[in-house]
C-alpha cells in the first residue's frame, strides 16, 4: 500500500525523476549545436580575413646600385579573358635620379612579358615616376570553377613573367639591375609569385638579347571562395533532396496531400537559377557544376513536383462526391 497515495491514486514521483534525464541531454544537444555553428563562424571569418594576400617574390623594395625595384600590385583577376590587371610603379636609386633627388635622370623603360598590348611601360626622364596599369595574359580554365588555375606561359619552354628594366642615354638603352615585388591584396583570391631558379630566358630588343629572370606568377581561388562554393553548392543538393522527400511521403499515403506544398516546390524551383547566379565569382554558362549539379538539381525539383501533382491527383479530394 506505500506504492498508493491516500486518494487512492497511483505515486507519479517516478515518472517525473525518469524525465530529468531526456531533458539533460536535450540541453547538451542544444549547446553542441550552438557550439558547432559559432566555431564554423569563426573559421568562415578566419578564412575570409587571411584571403586575398599576394605572395611576394621576396626581392627586397630597395633598388640595386643603379637599378630599379618594380613594384607591381595586382588590382583583379578576370577569369574569362585570362588576365590579371597589375598596377606598376618604380623605386630608383640614387645614382638615376636627377640633381635634385626627386625626378629621373633619363628616361627608364620597363618591359614586361606578356601582357595586352604595349609590354613597354614609359617613365620620361625630369618626371616623378607615376603609376600605370598593365594586363598579365594568363592560361587556365574557368570552367573548372571554383577549383580554376592561372598562371603565365605553363606550357612555354620559358615559362614565367619577364621583367626587365632599361635606361635610354643619348638615344641607347642600356639594362639596369631589376628588383621585383609583388603585394596587396585581391578579394577572392589567391596569387603567388617567385623567382624561377637557372632561367635562362632572353628577350630581343633593338639593342640585341638580353637575359632576364624569370617570376613564376599563378593565380587561384581562395580558400573563402572555395567555402562559399562548397556551401552553395550543397543547399542546392539539398534542395531536391527534400522536395523528393515530401512527394514521395505524400504519394505513398503516408502524409496528408496539402496544395500549397505545390507553391513550395515551384519557388524552390525557381530559387536555383538565382542561387546559381551569386555563387562567387560567377562561373560562366556551361562549367561542370551546370552539368553534374545544377542540371540534376533542377532534374530532381521537376521530379518531385511531377510526383506531387500525381499524389494529388491520387489522394487529393474531389471538388464533388464520388458517386457510388
């Protein structure tokens, strides 16, 4: 009789101890959860604070006696046409600068291979030497996207940026020493740069071939753009994952048919296209991931959408009694 409380009812103490622990573990559930996305927070900030960095050839900014340092701080990476825009400036030392210390003495002329256009870049002599853009021709694949490689001249026998410096006095061009080095930053990417070891590279002017070094210069994605990419591209995975899900749990019975799920599976449908469109970097029409995910994305969704029409068609209620 201890077991029955004086109303005669059955002691509900036990029930009530038996539920402590569900709770204590829904609580740690609860803060690994919430553990689990703050420490992806912070590697996803991590990751996209130390992206972008340019390596550097690791020549030193100060010139060589009577040479140059030609600083060259890259601005963007265009994919599609394979170039990588670089801003140029020079530092001379002081045995080219003019009396007063501020000008060039003669005019110096930078060449750098390859690029668009002109590969000469002008610094007139009584001038302080500006800044000018040039384009790098690079070689890769955007359609590997987010996993695309550029770098200069992979497959020439003189792989490599050239970089060279001259002076012009009295009408002849005379090679001064050259210093490269690259900084800055690109956002979304990840650029490398050093100095090739034993090149022999050399380049015809008008005054003969002069041997230059050579800077093995690539260009990828950074380790942010990859997390983005990866993380996109997994929710639109999921996508027809779920709307698959939910049609073929209506179809067998299994789960009441609702049209406005119809809505729903329409708007992730038409989601896909614009998720497509913010992937960073914006790969263009036609790279592997429209052919092994996107195209079966959409696949999937109209799938799922056909099997749900045909679970309403099955299980939906009729707009008048069936006769009997």
């Amino acid at each position: 009789m201890s077991d029955i409380e004086p109303s005669g009812m059955p002691h509900q103490s036990e029930p009530a101890s038996s539920a402590a622990p569900p709770r204590r573990r829904r609580r740690w559930w609860i803060v690994a959860i919430v553990a689990v996305v703050v420490l992806v927070y912070l590697a996803v900030v991590n990751l996209y604070a130390s992206s972008g960095q340019v390596g550097s050839t690791g020549e030193s900014f100060e010139p060589k006696p009577g040479g140059v340092t030609v600083a060259m701080s890259p601005q963007s990476v265009d994919a599609v046409a394979q170039t990588i825009s670089m801003d140029v400036a020079i530092g001379v030392s002081t045995e080219l600068q003019d009396p007063d210390g501020i000008g060039l003495k003669y005019p110096v002329s930078v060449i750098i291979s390859p690029v668009v256009g002109n590969q000469v870049v002008e610094f007139a002599a009584d001038t302080i030497p500006g800044t000018q853009n040039v384009k790098v021709i690079t070689s890769g694949e955007v359609e590997t996207w987010p996993f695309d490689h550029y770098s200069v001249n992979p497959d020439s026998p003189t792989p490599g940026l050239a970089v060279i410096a001259y002076e012009t006095i009295d009408g002849a061009r005379q090679p001064i020493p050259t210093n490269v080095i690259m900084s800055g930053s690109v956002p979304g990417w990840t650029l490398g740069a050093s100095i090739l070891p034993d090149s022999n590279a050399t380049l015809t002017t008008a005054e003969g071939s002069q041997q230059v070094p050579l800077i093995d210069l690539t260009a990828s994605r950074s380790a942010s753009t990859l997390a983005f990419a990866i993380l996109l591209l997994g929710l639109l995975i999921v996508m027809p994952v779920l709307v698959l899900f939910v049609a073929i749990t209506a179809f067998s019975g299994r789960r009441k048919v609702e049209a406005s799920f119809m809505s729903w599976m329409g708007a992730m449908l038409f989601a896909t296209i614009p998720l497509r469109g913010f992937l960073p970097g914006s790969p263009p029409i036609g790279s592997w991931i429209d052919f092994l995910i996107v195209l079966w994305v959409i696949v999937g969704l109209i799938t799922g959408l056909a099997i749900y029409v045909s679970a309403w068609v099955r299980w939906g209620t009729p707009s008048t009694p069936r006769s009997r």
